[in-house]
C-alpha cells in the first residue's frame, strides 16, 4: 500500500510539474511571439528564442518521464 501511495505522489508531482511546464512555455512563446510581430530588439529575440527553446526541452524532459511511467504501468512494475 506505501507503494501505491508513494506512486500516486510521484504522479501529482509530475502533473503539477507537467501544468507548471507548459503554461511557462505558453507564456514565454507568446512573448516572443508579439515581441516578433513588433519587430524588437535583436539581443532580447535571442534571449527569449533561448527561453523558448528551454521551455520545450522541460517539456521534452517530462514527456519522456512519461512515457517511462506508462511502461511501467504497462508492464506490470507499477500498480
């Protein structure tokens, strides 16, 4: 049972994780985004390019651990 419970934590971590993710990612994509379609400084696009792409590699990173989870689960390993 400390297993099961120690498993369900693991998983809200990695959904609040998850949530935390992409609302960063959203937030720093629409940045650039207006920051593009108004034509800003060079230095700062890069800087925010450089977020962006941090962004997406956290998201890479958790859907990875994802996926770990889901064959665990699918092999029996978990629950």
């Amino acid at each position: 049972m400390d297993k099961r419970k120690r498993w369900r934590e693991q998983e809200q971590e990695l959904v609040e994780r998850w949530n935390a993710a992409a609302a960063r990612y959203q937030e720093v994509h629409a940045e650039f985004s207006r920051q593009a379609a108004a034509g800003g400084g060079e230095g700062t696009g890069e800087e925010l390019r450089l977020k962006v792409e941090q962004a997406r590699a956290d998201i890479q990173a958790l859907r990875r651990q994802v996926a770990r989870l889901k064959v665990e689960f699918e092999s029996g390993r978990r629950y």
